[in-house]
C-alpha cells in the first residue's frame, strides 16, 4: 500500500513526461526534489531510530525503508529521463558531451547506477541470494551515492539546498555512529 501511495505523483510525471515530453523543464526540477526527499527520509529513518527508540512514529515508518528508497529510485529514473529528453532535443552528438559533465558525472556515473541496484535488490528473494550480511554490505553503498549526490548538487547550483537538507540527514547520522560505536564498549 504504501508502495503505492508514494508512487503516485511518479505514475503521475510518467504519464506527463510520456504526453508531452517538453514538461521535462518542469518535471526536472520537481522529480529531483521528489527523489531527494525520499532518499533523505530514507536515510534519516535507521538514525532516527536508533537516537531515539522510544519513538512510535520513527519506528513504524522504519518498516517502509525499502519502499521510500525504492520510490527515491523511481523519481531520480525521472529525474534522468527528463536530463535525457532536454539533451536529445539539443541533438544526440551534442547532448552526449553533457554525459561527462562535471556535475553529471556523480549522479549519472555513480550515484544512478548505485540507486539502480539498491532499488533491484529491495525484496525479500535478494535477501536470501545474497545472505542478509551480503545484501546489507551491498546496500551500504548507499552512502556513497549519498556523497555524489552530494556533488552534484553542488556542481549544479544546489549549495545551499544541498546544505539543508544533507547538514541534517549527516548530523543524525554522525549521532547514530557515536551512539552505536559507544555503546560497544
């Protein structure tokens, strides 16, 4: 259920990208941000609840970790798509220099492929093919993607968002690290 509520505005852009496809200009900007909220959500939620497990809420969303990642995955494939319509539209030979641009380089060299594995291996049948150590190393990956979409936002412009929104989600996670690595000893 939840899958699919937070699918909707993506079936929705989808469908937009797929009617008119010069909606790229608009749905690059909101299929972005979409994609960046549920990465960060995703993110925050393990932190969350290990600083404070106590709280009901943190731990009930905690059970859709894998249904918002996957949905964060969805709107960057959007977020892509639409890069991919704007640079075709300016002619393919021209359009695939941008391919290697410094601020494209992170999101489409490390962190789309990344989300892209992450996304396929979120179910239970990966699990057990890869023995839950396995598939959590793999998903571990995630924070590398974090930092090039990190860069990315910057290189594009985005400093300031980027600091709004990754300041948080690094500060719980460097509580979450302190919190664990302490209560070992």
């Amino acid at each position: 259920m939840i899958w699919i509520i937070v699918h909707i505005p993506a079936f929705i852009m989808s469908v937009t990208l797929l009617y008119d496809y010069n909606q790229w200009k608009l749905l690059t900007f909101y299929s972005g941000y979409c994609a960046l909220i549920f990465f960060v959500v995703t993110l925050s939620l393990n932190p969350l609840k290990i600083i404070f497990p106590k709280l009901v809420l943190v731990t009930k969303l905690n059970r859709y970790r894998r249904q918002l990642g996957v949905a964060s995955f969805s709107y960057a494939f959007i977020h892509l798509s639409c890069f991919l319509i704007k640079r075709i539209l300016k002619g393919f030979a021209e359009g695939l220099i941008y391919f290697f641009h410094p601020a494209i380089i992170p999101a489409f060299w490390i962190a789309f492929p990344i989300l892209l594995v992450l996304a396929l291996t979120s179910n239970q049948y990966s699990i057990k093919k890869l023995s839950f150590p396995g598939w959590k190393k793999l998903h571990k990956t995630v924070y590398v993607a974090e930092v090039a979409i990190m860069l990315h936002m910057t290189l594009t412009g985005d400093f300031l968002i980027m600091l709004m929104f990754f300041v948080p989600l690094c500060t719980l996670q460097l509580l979450k690290y302190k919190k664990t690595t302490s209560s070992k000893f």
